[in-house]
C-alpha cells in the first residue's frame, strides 16, 4: 500500500473508515483508484470525477446510474452467496 488515508470512505467488505490508495489512473477525465482496506485488507475500486456548480443535471445522471449499478452488484452478491 502507499498512502493510508482517512477518507470517510467505507470498506464495502467490513464497514471501517479508511484506505489505502495501490494505483490510481486517470482515465476519460476521471480517476480511477484501486484502494485497499487498512482493516480487513479487502481491495476495491472508485473513480472520482468533478463538476461544476451547477452540474445538477449530470450528478442526478450520475447518482441514477450509481444506484442501478449497487442493485446489480448486491443482486449478483446474493446470488454468488452459498445456499444452504
């Protein structure tokens, strides 16, 4: 890991506060970053962007698109889940 950050990021695995960033690339106008929990050691990925203000329309977008992605995600992690 590189540098360990208190970035009010939750751990999606574990729930704590706080990362670390393994790689970040930009890409598109965007960034992308594979991050690792300083907890759990679970590893994820963000991408951060910036607007404008005023940009409402493009962040409404981006938060519809957002919350179709978490459905998909916690679907295929039900899905994935052991059954038993």
């Amino acid at each position: 890991m590189t540098k360990a950050t208190g970035d009010g990021l939750e751990c999606p695995a574990c729930g704590q506060d706080g990362s670390g960033v393994t790689n970040s690339r930009v890409y598109n106008g965007t960034i992308h970053r594979r991050r690792q929990c300083r907890s759990c050691g679970h590893r994820y990925s963000t991408v951060e962007t910036h607007f404008r203000p005023g940009d409402a329309e493009t962040i409404a977008h981006l938060q519809e698109r957002v919350a179709k992605l978490t459905k998909a995600v916690a679907a295929f992690l039900d899905d994935e889940s052991p059954k038993g």
